[in-house]
C-alpha cells in the first residue's frame, strides 16, 4: 500500500468534523502535515534529541529512579513521533496518540506559559533561544490538535495518558517520591514571590495542572463528538 493511499484511507469525512474548539487547525494545513508525515516524524526525533541535551545537566543532579519523568518535552515530542509513524505503517496505537496529544498539548502550552512568567529572569537565554523555545513549543500543541485525524481517543488510552501525566504533576510538584520535586528548572527560587502572594512553584504547578486538565477535556471531548458523529452517520 502506498503512502498516498495510507493518507487516502484515513482522511477525516465530512460527516465526522469536529467543532472549531476540538480541531482548530486549518482542514488544509492537516492535510499537510499528514501528507509530510515522516517528515513531521523527522522533526519530533530532532526535537527530542535537543530536548534530552537541553536536561542532560537536570539528569545529573536527579535520582535514576525518577529519570523517567524528566524529560517533559522530549518525551512529547517522542510519543508523537513514535504515534504517527505507527500510524503510518498502519498500526495506529490509541495509548501512544493519547500520550502524545497530552504531551503535546501540556508541554507545548506549559513552556511558554512559564517563559512568560518568568521572563525577566530568563535574560540569561540568548534572545533566539527564548524565541525558539517558545514557539517550538506552541507548534507542539498545532500538532497535537491534528492527531484526532488518526484515532478515536477511546476512554481506556485517554486513562493511561492521563495517568501516566497526572503521575508527572505528583513527582514534579506534590510528593516527589525521592528528594525534592524535580519540575524543569526555572529561573528563580521556588519560594520567590510571583503575584497574588503565589510563590513560583505554586505558579508553575498551577499551569500545568490547569494543562492536563484542558488535554483530559479535549481528548474526552473529541472522543464524545466522534461517537455521536458515528451514531448520526451509520
């Protein structure tokens, strides 16, 4: 089967669009970026390989054991990575897509969030660097709303997605499990003042509870809008 074909096949039907709020991305730039799928896949391996480089210092100072919930947006850009080139052999995993779209759409709305807040102490970034990681992250979250083009988001994947990043919230943030929480670094101490008398932590904790609670809405919201699309369109 050729890849033209494996597009074809998998093309969203008229009957099945969703809201504007659930799939907000342009019908053509889907298309596109379906189209150049490998390509997307080539751009997400590249991501995570920086995305590991950019913590490699963050892994030396961290227990093993809590290894695996460092890497926040390399592993992002890994699921989908991993997501659409299964679905592109046709062997589409629904817990890899739900992975992804959390990843994508948490990591990509929490980095820049966090730029934002702190930006008068990310001086020390080179302005290109801060530039490109933050709208390398809002493209993380253009990708994620293209995904329900290659699955149902069935509830048993959007569990182990919300999980698997509500787990990341509790060794982050809440009960770090061995040491202190180990969120990304940022640039200030975790007691200094923000606003609203909210220290930085409680800051950054905030958005991205906010975050993966909005990616369970979505994933859940997209699966409701498909089913009765389905049961409308026999």
């Amino acid at each position: 089967m050729t890849a033209s074909t494996l597009l074809s096949n998998r093309q969203r039907p008229d009957d099945e669009s969703l809201p504007a709020y659930l799939a907000p991305v342009p019908t053509i730039l889907e298309d596109l970026g379906l189209r150049f799928a490998w390509l997307v896949v080539a751009i997400n391996l590249a991501g995570t390989a920086f995305g590991f480089w950019y913590y490699s210092g963050q892994f030396a100072g961290t227990a093993a054991a809590l290894w695996p919930w460092v890497p926040d947006s390399p592993l992002a850009t890994l699921f989908i990575a991993l997501a659409i080139s299964a679905w592109k052999l046709g062997r589409e995993q629904p817990w890899l897509t739900a992975l992804a779209f959390f990843g994508n759409v948490v990591l990509g709305l929490w980095t820049p969030y966090t730029l934002l807040v702190f930006a008068d102490s990310y001086a020390y970034l080179h302005p290109l660097m801060y530039q490109f990681l933050f709208w390398s992250h809002l493209a993380m979250v253009v990708q994620a709303f293209v995904l329900y083009r290659i699955s149902d988001f069935p509830v048993w994947a959007v569990a182990v997605a919300a999980v698997w990043y509500w787990s990341n919230l509790v060794v982050d943030y809440f009960v770090p499990i061995v040491g202190e929480p180990h969120h990304t670094i940022i640039p200030v101490a975790r007691e200094t003042s923000v606003f609203l008398e909210a220290d930085a932590l409680g800051v950054i904790a905030a958005g991205e509870v906010t975050f993966v609670l909005l990616a369970l809405f979505l994933a859940l919201a997209t699966r409701v809008k498909k089913c009765e699309s389905a049961r409308s369109h026999p």
